[in-house]
C-alpha cells in the first residue's frame, strides 16, 4: 500500500466520522424541534393523550422519588458531617454552613439527580426502542397507524424532564433542612442566621444559574439517549451492538452534561 493511498484511506474514514457526527446531533436538534412542538401543543394534552402523559409521569417519578431522597440524605449527612468537623478543626466554623450548601445543594445534587434519572429510566428505554426498531417492532407500530412520537415518544421525554425537576427540587429541599438539623440541631434560635447565611448565597444570580442547570440537565437526561433511536441507523451502523448503542448515547450524553456542569461553575465563581 502506498503512502497515497494510505492517506486517501484515512481521509475517507475521517470524512465518515466527521458526517456521522453531524448527522447524529442534526437529528438530536429534529427530534428536539418535534418534542417541543408536541410539547406547545393543546392537542398533546386532550382525553386521548392525557392519561398516557400522566401514567408515565407518575411511574417514573414516583417510585424513584422517595429513596433518592432518602439515599441523598444519607450521603449528604455524611458530607455535612466531614465538612462540619474539617471546618471546626481549622477554626472557620463560621464557613462551614456556607461551604455545605454550595458543594451539595448547588452542585452535587442536581448532577446526582440528572444522573440517576439517565441510569434510570432514559438510558434503558433508549436501548429497548433501538432493539424494537432493529426487530421491526417500531416499523409494524408505524404501519398500524400508531403515532409513536405522541405516544411512546413524547411521554417519555417529558417524564424525563419532570423526574429530574422532582428530584433535584425534594433533594435540594431536604438537604438544607438537613445542614440546619445537623449544624445547629433542634433549635429554632438559630433560625435567622440559618437564612440570613443562606438567603446571602442563593442570590438571584445563583438562583438562576441553578434552575437553568437543572433545567438544561433535564433537556440533555431526556432528549438525547431517545433521539437516535427515534430514526433509523445507517446502513453501515445497523449490526452494531445494543451495548454500543447505549455507551455512544452514554458518552455524549456525558459530554454535554459535562459543559453544562463547567458552564454553571463559570457562572458561579467568575
């Protein structure tokens, strides 16, 4: 083999990964485009669609909803627990309170949440409805007259938003009394300096930097482990593994939670 041919060789490979990247994201904006149409729509809303929306939103917020808070209370009362006795260790207790709502309720419970939820519940359904569509489940669905993106499609996306938001919001809620019970104890005197500390941290900027993280979080958990398996695989892509399927999904979905995670840390503390 030449060194000419070599180079074409590589050219073309790069040529395949390259459009195989744009084509992927293209079609997580089109699948996007389309869940936020039904979303804006009444018609997504109305007695057919409404109990499938609300099942879905109910199983999968549900029974994730109360030992994910409860397990984050356990891990976040070990961390209150470190922070509290490194912080008194080096006289500032002063900064401890401060340093708990920070790391936990500003940053590791949101990532924690949309985590789990991608584990969970978008992950796994994303695998099932690429092996559906490899068995020609989903084609014979589409033949019999089914709207597969009103009905299996969309109540999944919008359970994934939802989960996230439910989690986040219960964890972040029963951290702080949390950090209250465990610094102060069970004492209402150190209630104005609690929220006084408190109030001082969750400024309208942070506010705001939060909801759009959990929010983005949410978009990112939701969208981007169903877009793929919403269109068909290239020729080329269709005997790959189930497996592969999901780490693909895995890492990019990683990838953009991770830019959000650096986009809210710049916010914060530049």
């Amino acid at each position: 083999m030449t060194a000419s041919t070599s180079i074409i060789i590589r050219l073309r490979r790069l040529n395949r990964v390259a459009m195989a990247w744009f084509i992927s994201w293209w079609r997580l904006l089109q699948f996007s485009t389309l869940i936020f149409s039904l979303a804006l729509s009444p018609s997504s809303y109305n007695r057919q669609n409404r109990p499938i929306l609300a099942h879905r939103l109910v199983s999968n917020t549900a029974p994730n909803l109360v030992w994910f808070s409860v397990a984050c209370l356990l891990v976040g009362l070990v961390l209150i627990r470190i922070v509290v006795v490194s912080a008194q260790s080096y006289g500032l207790s002063r900064y401890a309170l401060e340093m708990v709502v920070r790391v936990l309720v500003l940053e590791l419970i949101p990532l924690t949440a949309a985590l789990f939820v991608a584990l969970r519940l978008t992950l796994p359904d994303g695998i099932a409805f690429a092996q559906m569509r490899s068995n020609g489940l989903l084609d014979k669905l589409r033949q019999q007259g089914t709207d597969l993106l009103r009905g299996e499609y969309f109540p999944r996306v919008m359970s994934g938003i939802f989960a996230v938001w439910m989690l986040a919001i219960a964890s972040c809620v029963s951290s702080l009394i949390l950090a209250y019970l465990t610094i102060y104890g069970f004492t209402p005197w150190a209630l104005q300096g609690y929220t006084r500390v408190v109030g001082q941290i969750f400024n309208p900027a942070v506010v705001l930097i939060l909801a759009l993280k959990v929010v983005f979080f949410s978009f990112a958990v939701a969208l981007i482990p169903l877009s793929s398996s919403y269109y068909p695989p290239e020729a080329h892509h269709r005997q790959r593994l189930f497996a592969a399927h999901g780490l693909s999904e895995m890492l990019r979905l990683f990838s953009v939670i991770l830019l959000v995670e650096v986009a809210s840390l710049m916010g914060n503390y530049y």
